[in-house]
C-alpha cells in the first residue's frame, strides 16, 4: 500500500524510455497478448480485459487503472491516463503541441502541484482540441466505419436516452474534439464516467464485427471510446482546462540517420490540420 494522492497511468505496447518522476505510473496495455515483457505493471492482473487489447486498445489499459490503482494507491485523489509518447504539458504557452523529435522523455517538474492548482476550479483536465475543418463524424466516417457509429448511437439511445441529443450535437456540431484518450481528474470523475464508458463499449462489442477487418479498422472501440468523452463532458457540464502536449516522436533510423521522408510525412499528418489533408486528397 502506498501513500500518494496523485498517479498519471501511463500507456506502453513496446520498449520505450520512461519519464522519470515518480507521479508517473507506467502500464504495459495488452500484456495477456503481447510478445514483448516489459518491466513494469502489466494489465492482465486483477480484474482486468488485456486480452482484448486488439479491439479495446489502450482502452485495456485503462480499465485496469480503473479497477485496481485503488489497490496499489488507496489514498489516490486525482488520476491521469497519458501515453508513452505523449505526455501532458502543463507548464508551457497553450500551444497545440510541442513536439520533440527525439526519442526524449521530457522533464516535467511539479506536476503534482500543477494538476493541483487546475483542478482547483475545473473538473478536468484535457488536450487542446483538435480541428478536423469539417464535423467529427465526418472525420471519423472518413477513417473508419459509419455503420459502427450508428450502433453506438443506438446503444446511447437505448442505455443511457438522456444522452442522445449530445451525442448528436457533438457529433454533427463540434468541428475538433480532445484526443488521445487523455485526461486528469479527480478518481471519482473517472469512476463515474468508466461505468458509463463501459457499460457503452462492451455492448458495442456484442454488436460490431471486426473479424474481417485489418488491424487497424479491428481497434473500432477504442476509436469510438476516444469520441464519447467530448460527449460525457458536455452533457455533464464539466468545466474543462484544455493544456498542450508533449508529443514524442520515434521516426524510423536508416544508417544511423532519420528517414527524411518518413519524418516529412509524420510532420504533416500531425500538424496539417485535417480539414487541408482532405482538400489536397493527402492520405497518411
């Protein structure tokens, strides 16, 4: 059992360098299924769905968290899901990212006195949105399946019909939404919106067919999941601190140098706002 108040989880699938101050909690998501043993928490302990990691996502991860940081940290009040490459930024100019090009972990002194300090008059704490130029369910049709979106727009409807009028206001209205899955809130925040999330998501389950699907398209719930939290947010009029990340990317090495057209193309599928991607018919 130990004493700390605050943890940020911290997603990882692969080897990667971890940050060094002790707020983080790294977590190796699908671990029931992976090929590789990294050191540290994996979420196929407890209660715990890893093996569903290639539908779910780091959404695996996250249930893990939800069900059994308590455990490890009974004295928790403020929790925050973050990724191995993308960490918030809670102490620079609201930027939309800051982006490191090196495998480098940040510095990321007095988070704890941070998360504090936002939370004090907000519920949560978000990334920046991101603007598509066009709807967000035209963006995601764009990527991914409409039909998926229709089903989960039939499971609000029939679980939780308080709900559906802000899913289609966000979903038809809101040009960017938060991504990533990230956040930091207080744990009971993050109870109550799991129970809702998924109670959602493992229907959606029961009624999305990803067996022919290719890997990427088979991770529909997590695509989903990444969406309905615009929509918990709004319908539950939480007040939201929207901060920049640290984005760290990993571009592939070739002779011991980046690939230019890797690192070129990676800049533009992040940085582009979508919205251009799709007038100049640029597929990354």
């Amino acid at each position: 059992m130990k004493n700390e108040e605050i943890k940020i989880a911290v997603c990882y699938y692969q080897p990667w360098k971890l940050p060094k101050e002790k707020i983080f909690f790294p977590i190796q998501a699908g671990k029931a299924i992976s090929p590789f043993e990294l050191k540290m928490q994996g979420d196929n302990t407890g209660d715990n769905i890893s093996e569903k990691n290639a539908v779910f996502s780091e959404f695996t991860a996250w249930y893990w968290v939800w069900k059994n940081i308590k455990k490890i940290y009974p004295n928790i009040k403020y929790i925050g899901l973050s990724h191995y490459r993308r960490f918030f930024a809670l102490d620079v100019e609201p930027l939309q990212y800051v982006y490191i090009l090196k495998n480098k972990i940040p510095i990321m002194a007095n988070y704890d006195e941070l998360i504090k300090k936002a939370l004090l008059d907000n519920d949560i704490i978000l990334s920046k949105p991101e603007y598509f130029g066009m709807s967000v369910i035209e963006q995601y049709c764009h990527y991914h399946y409409e039909s998926d979106l229709l089903i989960i727009k039939d499971i609000v409807k029939e679980l939780y019909p308080a709900y559906i009028n802000t899913f289609d206001f966000v979903f038809n209205n809101d040009r960017g939404i938060s991504l990533y899955c990230m956040m930091i809130c207080r744990y009971e925040l993050l109870d109550n919106y799991f129970q809702w999330l998924f109670s959602i998501l493992f229907e959606a389950e029961k009624r999305i067919d990803v067996s022919e699907r290719n890997n990427e398209q088979k991770r529909a719930i997590a695509f989903i999941a990444e969406r309905l939290l615009s929509v918990y947010v709004k319908h539950n009029d939480l007040k939201a601190v929207y901060r920049p990340i640290f984005f760290i990317k990993g571009d592939k090495i070739v002779n011991g140098k980046v690939h230019l057209r890797n690192m070129i193309k990676n800049f533009i599928k992040n940085c582009v706002p979508y919205g251009i991607l799709k007038l100049f018919k640029w597929e990354c």
